[in-house]
C-alpha cells in the first residue's frame, strides 16, 4: 500500500488547499486577460504538486517555482481589480512558505508497528 514517506501530510494539504483554492478563485473572482487562465492552471499544478510530494518531498520546490512565477504575474497580467492581483500575491506568498518547509528527518520519524 502506498502510504506517505512524510509525517508532515498536514503541512502538504495546506499546499493541496491553497492550490484548489487559486484553482476555484479563476472562476470566482474577476480577472482580465490571461490571469484567469494563468490562476486555474497554477492552481491545479500547485494542488497536484502538494499531492505527489506527499510521497517525493523534494517535488516541494516545484511548487516553490509556480508560486513566485503567481508572485511575478500579478504584476505582469492585468487585473480588473486590484485586490484580485492582491489576493494572488498572498496566496503565492503563502504557497512558497508552506513549499519550504522541509519533511522531518528520517531520524525523527516515529516507527511503524508491525502486527
């Protein structure tokens, strides 16, 4: 059975809701141009990105990548509203905090029973 290498999961589903969240918020809230687009595909990748690295820790940092590419874009694209572009920069922000934080050390990781 699969089952995560990282006790962390909880640190990872906060990168898996922050995704979903950037993901629903491309259909909420009003964006011009290609930063809609731009919001549900980084949102996507960074909520199946957190999920993989449930597994492959070191994926983490790709969600690190998409996060300040999210931080550059919101300056790049335009915005119909400004706390919009605002909104995507926290979550970016909030996304590259949560990427780097780093999976326990083996050593520290409590140990499986076996029956």
């Amino acid at each position: 059975a699969l089952t995560p290498i990282a006790p962390d999961a909880r640190v990872r589903a906060v990168n898996i809701v922050l995704g979903l969240w950037l993901f629903a918020s491309a259909f909420l809230f009003d964006r011009a141009g290609n930063a809609g687009l731009n919001a549900w595909l980084v949102g996507l990748f960074v909520a199946a990105i957190a999920f993989i690295t449930l597994y492959a820790p070191g994926l983490r940092f790709l969600n690190t990548g998409l996060a300040v590419w999210l931080l550059v874009s919101t300056i790049w694209f335009g915005y119909a509203r400004a706390w919009v572009a605002f909104h995507d920069a926290f979550v970016a922000g909030a996304i590259i905090v949560v990427s780097l934080v780093p999976p326990l050390p083996l050593a520290s990781r409590p140990r499986e029973s076996v029956p």
